[in-house]
C-alpha cells in the first residue's frame, strides 16, 4: 500500500507542479526546507539529551500558526509536569516553523516530512520519538502506518471535525479507517459533537477533553508586546479585523469606512491570515482610497495616524487584540473557511462580531453568542451596523468584554485532562519509562 500511495503522492505533484512552480516563485513558499520535507532528514541539536535525562521523546506537531500557538500551552504544561522529557515540534508551513522556533528557543524546531514512506522513515528514524502528538490534524497514511510499525503511540488532541470534513470522511469511510484512524491510538476531542463523528466513523477510543485553545487565552492587556503596539500606534478607539481571507478585507473597508463617518475617532487594525497576501492586502487598502500604513514602516510612534493599520507582521496578533476595543473574526464571511478562533480576542475581553460560517469553532461561537460576548451576523452587509451599535454603546462593548472573559475562565482546564490522557496512553506503552 505504501508504494501505491507513494506512486500517488508522486503523480500529484508531478501535475501539480506548474502551478507548485509559480507559487514557489510569486511567494517564496515549498522553498525552504525542501530536502528535509522531500527525505525527512532533520538535524536535532539535543539528539543526546533523553539519553542524559532519561525521559522520553515527545513529538509535538502543529501544522501552522495557529496549532503552534495551541502548542505553546500544551509543551509547557507538559514539560512541567515532566521536566525530564525532550519535546521535539514540527511544523508544515513556512510561517508555522517560523513561529515555533520563536515559541521553542530551547527544543528542536523541525519541518514536518512529506508523506512518502522513505521520509516519514527517516524522520521517524531521528527523532526516535516515544510518543507523536498531533494538533487537532494532519493525518497521514504513511506517517501513521511506520508509526504503528515501530509501535509508537500517536495521538489527536485538540480534535475537530467540521461538517464538511465529516462528510468526506465518511464518504471513503471504510478506507479512512484502514489507512488512518486505526493508526491512532486516541482521539481527545475539542467538543462532545466532534467526539460523536469521530466514533460515527468507527475510531475505538474518543475522549472529550475540552478546547485547549481556552486554557492559552491570555488575557493579560499588560505585556511588554503590547504595550510597544500601543505605544507605536497610538490611537483612541480601535477596531482589530483578525485572520481575515479574501474578500472579507475589502468587506470590512466598506463597513468600516460607514462606522468612521459616524465616530472619526475609530481606527481600524487590519490583520491578512496569510503573510504571502500582505502585499495584495495593501493594494487593496491602497485603492480604497483610505489613509493606511504597514505595521512594517512604523519605527516610532505615530502623531497623525492613518484611519487603517496594515499588520503584515507575524506574532503580534495577541498584542493586536489586547488592544482592540472591538474585533472582527475573519474567516466567517467568505463561506470557505469555517472561521477562524474567536477564542483568543474573548479571553482579552474583547467584544467581537463575525460572520455565520464559523463550522471550525461551532461550540465556541455559540457559548460566546449565548453569554452575550459577541454577535453573529448573517451577511456581509449586517456588519457595519452591528459594529456600530456596539460602537455608539460603551456599556454594552464593556458587558460584551466581561462575558466573553468569563466564558473563556469557565472553560478552562482541557490541558490538564488532555496531559492526563497523554501519560494514560505512555503509561500502556511504555510502562518502565512512565513509571
């Protein structure tokens, strides 16, 4: 089977790789790191550090950004708890891995290898992991099958399965369960609806373990990163639109600009998902005719800043909500995403507004609609005035923020449950080591 899929893999990039060429070229992407993807060879700086701690191997895998942050609680919670284990992270994304080496100064960053089985064999031949942790995805035919082979434990945590994942699942449902959930030795699920499909699709074992995402919501306005952001922008009342995809940027211009002529104090921070669609960003704020600067060029502070500020950095998203006094979640009105977290803008105690596409946090949009601590719109053109009656009111923005604070503190404590689960599934494997 491996041959097969390795034949497949290798003919879908062989017609892929026109297009795979002009990505590369127009954004720098599928460059770097090539051979280690292509062969899975990755050289580990702490390849002798388990051996002098006698702890175990834990690789830790995030497929961008997003899941890296999720990481961030995860590892140090996990490395707390077991202050003798190496933890080696992963990630498939340029930005990801960027991120992670940010997040992980002192563990061995590595990019995570193409699903061909001589660089999964590779890659699991380096690490000589004792256990894979996978965040929320990324489920590989052949990674998972050498996994199974060397008798290396690996597990899901943070689990999601949207509708539409659900569907393609179960549409190829007996080949899905051969080639990759039975390779899975559990599933800890961000919700009780997630854990369902996932045990409609036949996996054995599925925990409900709750949304570590709750547990690495910050919540503190007060750091040294946001207080510089504060300081460079310097604005009164701000308008933060997070992760957004195309077309939201251009729908939320419009609804901001109706927002400004009724409160010209208002700013809005505009944050692209994608660091390779900042420049197409510009352009598009460019021909809107509004005043804007990139975050890039700001040095020091701003005297007269510009109605919109262009985040095209990576890392300051956090800093970027604990300063809004309003938010925007992007993904959630183009209908392709499923949305991205709003989460993260809750426990700053933002109010936040998004769209009705949010499939990828369904539990979290309805818990924070529900407490009063943000607002569903159902098209594009409710958003300007949804935004503004929260605008024109400081004690409902200000109601808005403390319940969705509160919710976020309510929720905590999947960390603690998805680290019990973790050393349940080492202990079984690997019981001397546990012990």
């Amino acid at each position: 089977m491996r041959w097969l899929l390795n034949a497949l893999y290798l003919f879908a990039i062989v017609l892929l790789s026109p297009w795979l060429v002009w990505r590369a070229v127009r954004t720098g992407r599928y460059r770097r790191g090539l051979a280690a993807k292509l062969l899975g060879r990755n050289a580990l700086r702490s390849e002798d550090s388990a051996s002098r701690l006698n702890g175990p191997v834990v690789w830790f895998h995030g497929v961008s950004v997003g899941e890296i942050h999720l990481l961030v609680t995860l590892v140090a919670a996990y490395r707390k708890r077991h202050p003798a284990a190496r933890c080696v992270i992963s990630s498939t994304t340029d930005t990801g891995l960027a991120e992670a080496r940010a997040k992980f100064p002192d563990c061995d960053v590595i990019v995570w290898p193409f699903d061909f089985s001589w660089a999964v064999a590779n890659a699991l031949d380096a690490v000589k992991p004792d256990l894979v942790v996978l965040a929320e995805a990324e489920l590989w035919p052949n990674f998972l099958a050498a996994a199974t082979a060397r008798n290396i434990p690996v597990v899901v945590v943070n689990a999601r399965l949207s509708p539409r994942s659900f569907g393609r699942y179960r549409r190829v449902a007996g080949i899905a369960r051969r080639l990759l959930l039975r390779h899975v030795r559990v599933i800890g699920a961000q919700s009780s609806e997630y854990a369902e499909r996932f045990r409609d699709l036949g996996v054995r074992d599925v925990r409900f373990t709750g949304s570590v995402k709750y547990d690495g919501a910050v919540g503190d306005r007060d750091t040294p990163k946001g207080r510089e952001l504060k300081r460079l922008l310097n604005v009164p009342l701000l308008l933060v639109a997070g992760s957004t995809h195309a077309p939201e940027e251009a729908i939320v211009l419009g609804a901001f600009r109706k927002c400004r002529e009724r409160f010209p104090q208002l700013h809005l921070l505009l944050v692209p998902r994608h660091p390779d669609r900042f420049a197409e960003v510009a352009k598009l704020v460019e021909e809107s005719g509004l005043r804007f600067v990139r975050r890039s060029a700001i040095r020091e502070p701003l005297e007269n800043p510009p109605p919109v500020i262009l985040l095209d950095t990576v890392g300051e998203l956090g800093a970027a909500w604990g300063l809004a006094d309003l938010g925007y979640v992007g993904g959630t009105l183009d209908g392709q995403r499923g949305g991205q977290s709003m989460i993260e803008p809750a426990g700053y105690g933002v109010p936040t507004v998004f769209g009705p596409h949010v499939w990828n946090f369904r539990d979290a949009a309805r818990r924070l609609v529900d407490a009063g601590g943000a607002e569903m719109v159902r098209e594009a053109s409710e958003l300007a005035p949804a935004l503004e009656v929260i605008l024109a009111d400081g004690a409902k923005r200000a109601a808005m923020g403390t319940a969705a604070r509160q919710l976020v503190r309510e929720q905590q404590g999947a960390t603690a449950r998805t680290l019990d689960l973790l050393d349940e599934v080492r202990s079984v494997s690997h019981p001397a080591q546990a012990a």
